[in-house]
C-alpha cells in the first residue's frame, strides 16, 4: 500500500477581500490588499468587490507578479422573490465564469436606476452558472436574510437552487 505525502496546509485563503472600487466598504486599494496576500503567506486571494469588477484587471496582474492566485469574484445583491433578497459572493471557477460574471455585474448596473439599486434576480444567476462557484453570503445573503426574517422554512428552497 502506497501512503501520499501530507496535504501542504495553505493556511487561510481570504475569498471574500473587497477594494476600495467597493465604495463605502473598504479604503484598501488592490495592491495594498495583495501586498498584504504576500506578507500573511496566502497562496491565493479572492476579490469580490460590491456589484463590480472595477479592479479585477489591476488585481490579476497584480497577483501573478508576486506568485499570488487571484481569485475574481464580485458581492451581487440578488433579489430572489417577493421580499426576499440579499448578497451572495460569487466567484470564477473558470474563463466562462468570468464572461458570465461581467454579464451579471453589468446586468446589475444597466438596469438600476442608480448605483446603490444595482442588483439581479436569482433567476438571472440560475440562467447561466456554469463556471462560477456560489457562496451564501453569511448573515447577509439570501439564506441568512431569510433565517433572520423568522421565515426557516423559506430557506429550504433556496437552498435547493
């Protein structure tokens, strides 16, 4: 019986790093933020800037000199049904994911009166997620919306999505 060598530890991975292209959110600019990838050790580094990927560019680049993953994502406020919406993180796993990310963060912008109503359906994330990895968003995405809206049962079907 053959025994593989031990999994290197990454360590912690930030998936969720926001610039200062999320205004109101964070005052680090991209190459503060990975800068600080390198010093901690972090073999990769996501940024999920709110509803843009101003900086995705700028933070690849970035990335790749100093021997970082990047990780391309974006914070999407997604309104999933009458009364039930929040933010979801949603990230690249592929080149088609990041197509399919431009599209809805510019869906997001195109169809907002202003800024701060930029936002998509859950239905226009389902349409397309081939290529993009979904993560629930905490206290504030969609399922923690629900819980905290006293409505468990709401949640389940989210889920399922």
């Amino acid at each position: 019986m053959t025994t593989l060598p031990p999994l290197r530890d990454p360590g912690f991975i930030h998936l969720r790093a926001r610039s200062d292209y999320s205004l109101l959110q964070s005052t680090l600019d991209v190459k503060k933020l990975v800068k600080l990838a390198v010093a901690q050790g972090m073999p990769a580094l996501g940024l999920t800037d709110s509803n843009n990927l101003c900086g995705a560019l700028e933070f690849s680049e970035l990335c790749a000199e100093k021997g970082v993953q990047p990780i391309i994502g974006c914070t999407l406020t997604v309104e999933a049904g009458p009364g039930q919406g929040g933010s979801l993180a949603v990230l690249a796993q592929s080149e088609r994911g990041y197509g399919a990310l431009m599209r809805l963060s510019s869906k997001a912008f195109l169809s907002a009166a202003s800024p701060s109503e930029a936002r998509i359906t859950l239905q226009d994330l389902l349409d397309d997620p081939e290529g993009l990895i979904c993560l629930t968003g905490g206290a504030e995405g969609l399922i923690g919306q629900v819980l905290l809206g006293s409505k468990p049962e709401e949640a389940g079907p989210l889920l399922q999505t």
